[in-house]
C-alpha cells in the first residue's frame, strides 16, 4: 500500500509538470460506469430454453470449464467480476437471461420476469441496460426477424421489441438510472440479392412499429446498431451501417457503434467526432474483432486508446454510453469480464491525462512540431501508477494480485459446476 501510495505521488508531480491534476482525473473517472455484458458469463446461451445451438452470426468457441448455467450461478460470477474492477458499473442483460419459473417465449416477457435481476440490482448498487434477443429461436427463419417477407414472424418480433422497451422501462424506473435497450437483428442473405431494397423497407417499417409507443428517454433510451456481415449473412446485411445512420438520425434514436461490426481496415474510433455532430448521444460496443467480428477480450491496443481518445478529448463522456461485447469460452470467463472491463477504464484514464487544452492550442496554432512531441512523450509517462492508486482507492487488488482471486474462485465454486 505504502509504495502505491508513494509511486502515485511521483506520478502526480510528473503529470503535474504538464498542468495535469490526477486527483481531479480520478474523481472524473470514478463517474464513469462501463455497461458490462452478462453473455460472456455463459457464453451467450440464456436461460429461456435449454442450451441449443447459436443463431444469428453468434458463435462462441471454447470449452473452458465453469460456465454459469443458471440465474444465480450468472449473478455469483458478476458479483465476482465486479469485486476485482474499480468503481460501480452496469450490466447489459439480454432478453433471453429472464429469471422465472414460468415457461415464457421471447414474445410474452414481462417486467416480472426480471424481477429477480432488478432487485439484485439494487442491492448491487449498479444499473442495467437490456439487448432484445433476435437470434438463437426457431422464429428466426430463412435467416430473417423483422425484415422477413412473412407477415407473421415480422408480427412475432416486433412484439418482442415492444415487450422489450417495456422491461427496460421497469429497469430505469426501479434502479434510477437511464436504461439502454440495443436493437441489433442479423437479418440477411449469404449470397448477393437481388434485391436490397424491400427488407430494409420491411425493417424500417418494423422499427417503427416497435418505436410507436412513446417511452420517457429518462427511464429507456432506444439504440440501434449495424453490422457489415455475420456468419449466414456473409454478402448482405439489412441493417447497415448507412441504414442506421439515416434511420437513427431521421427518427431521433440512438447510434450504436460496436468495434467489430464494420470491414476489418475500418475503425468506430474515427467515427465518433462526426457523429456526435447529429445525435445528442453515442453508444458504444468495445470489442476486439481479429480478420473479423470474432468478439475477442479487449486488450489495450490502439484502437481501444484511439476510442477513449476521441471520447475524451471531445468531452463527450456525458453524451456516450460505453458498454461491451465479446465473449470468448477458451479461457476463464470471470478474468475475461475482468481484464475487457479494466483496460477500457486504463484507455479512458490516458486519454483523461493528456494536456487536452494545451495539445489543442498547439495544433491551433499549427504547432506540429510541439503537438508531436508531447503526445510521443505522453506514452512513457508513468500512467499505471495513477491506475494502481485508483485500484487502491477502490478496494480493488492492484497489479496482477486480482489474478490469484480468479483462481481461488475456479477453484473453489467453477470447478464444481
């Protein structure tokens, strides 16, 4: 503790030099909440029917020991997870982790059915966020939800989105914190179309139907989000990156933008500016996609710091939500959740220790020479030793002592499963 303690103050002097408060910066990270995903518990099974096989691009590899199978068993290991990460977050559920004894369908949810997770909400301190499930379910067919040319499977999960806002709705008025709903179908055809047009007519039309009833942003706040391709929709899917755009921006909802859902050269991180120029706010999905939309552990690569970056340095952390996605089952889920939520913290907490003011003044003034090298020396600044005071504040283990508390946890309750 004493040489945390002790290198944290070094770190602050240094930063201090180039007019950077730390103690100021971590009273600003401490407000940020990341949305962490439930499905990287599980990998992305649910609880609405016995485990079957992933539909809808969705496919998790792996067959590390431990996965939760039941409600509880979720709970326990997000409980876990959250012991090891500073800060209170959230936990992005999607529909088909319901918690009840009925047997209901994807079209029948209601807020009760998730009572049980509201109230551990509660006394987790944390909020939730809630994804509709338009996968893994036999009303999926031909590849297609709410863009399916059949009148009744397009009525079928339309009603799912409208049952879905409704649970969310429940989410933000019991929890007192905004609930983010994400609206991703994967929708499309392996080969090229014909044609492109009718289903992305057919999904817009659906959206607004689910969208009809009016909901107060205060307790659920709508997002849409895009995807270039998945697995069985290789060459065409209907809900693009230009389709949510313009139906986002036209209908006064939100854009989501997940790392993994555009083409392998394309990153979300030079996105974010323009965007924020038409939508009064931003989701986020970090993720991590090798060659493709794989859902890898966020590790603290470039991207990652290029997102925090532009996030930061364009104030918009009060305008963006910033949740995950990935799920891999080759290693241990909990220090997967762990080590994705953590390195998102560290990239927002670089990015919070720049000069912003003063690197702007510089490239104002055409200063390259200068705005060059600060942002190289910046990298060489001793940031891990503000993260490890903030663990140390937190009550969190600091450094890799976290990793030992993974192992007593697997095995202690995992290896018993």
């Amino acid at each position: 503790m004493s040489t945390v303690e002790e290198r944290y103050q070094v770190a602050k002097e240094h930063y201090a030099e180039i007019g950077v408060d730390t103690d100021k910066v971590l009273e600003r990270l401490q407000n940020v909440k990341i949305s962490m995903h439930c499905w990287q518990g599980d990998d992305v099974k649910g609880f609405l029917t016995p485990a079957g096989e992933l539909t809808g691009g969705i496919m998790s590899t792996g067959n590390y020991p431990g996965a939760a199978h039941t409600p509880d068993q979720l709970r326990q290991d997000v409980e876990k997870a959250y012991s090891l990460i500073p800060g209170k977050h959230k936990l992005n559920l999607h529909a088909i982790y319901l918690d009840t004894d009925e047997t209901v369908d994807l079209n029948e949810i209601e807020p009760r059915h998730f009572e049980k997770w509201v109230n551990w909400a509660k006394e987790q301190g944390i909020g939730l966020d809630f994804n509709p499930t338009f996968f893994s379910h036999p009303m999926m067919k031909d590849g297609f939800t709410l863009a399916h040319p059949d009148k009744e499977v397009r009525d079928y999960w339309i009603e799912h989105g409208k049952r879905s806002r409704r649970v969310a709705e429940y989410f933000g008025k019991e929890l007192g914190e905004t609930c983010y709903t994400n609206f991703w179908v994967p929708d499309g055809f392996k080969d090229n179309p014909v044609d492109r047009l009718s289903p992305r007519r057919r999904l817009m039309e659906s959206l607004d139907e689910i969208f009809s009833e009016e909901i107060d942003e205060k307790y659920n706040v709508d997002t849409v989000e895009s995807k270039l391709f998945g697995l069985g929709a290789e060459a065409y899917t209907v809900g693009s990156h230009e389709f949510y755009m313009g139906y986002g921006i036209s209908r006064g909802k939100t854009i989501l933008m997940d790392a993994g859902h555009f083409h392998p050269t394309e990153v979300i991180s030079n996105k974010i500016s323009s965007l924020s120029l038409f939508s009064d706010k931003l989701m986020l999905h970090v993720s991590r996609p090798v060659r493709w939309d794989s859902d890898h552990v966020v590790i603290m690569d470039d991207e990652l710091q290029d997102i925090a970056k532009e996030i930061v340095r364009n104030d918009l952390l009060d305008r963006t939500a910033i949740g995950l996605d990935f799920f891999d089952a080759t290693i241990n889920r909990i220090a997967a959740w762990v080590v994705g939520t953590r390195n998102t913290q560290k990239a927002l907490l670089k990015a919070m220790l720049e000069p912003t003011e003063q690197l702007r003044d510089m490239e104002n003034k055409f200063d390259f020479t200068s705005r060059l090298v600060y942002t190289e020396d910046l990298k060489d600044f001793p940031y891990a030793d503000v993260w490890n005071y903030f663990c140390l504040k937190n009550n969190v283990p600091v450094g890799l002592d976290w990793l030992q508390d993974v192992r007593d946890y697997e095995a202690k309750i995992l290896a018993e499963r």
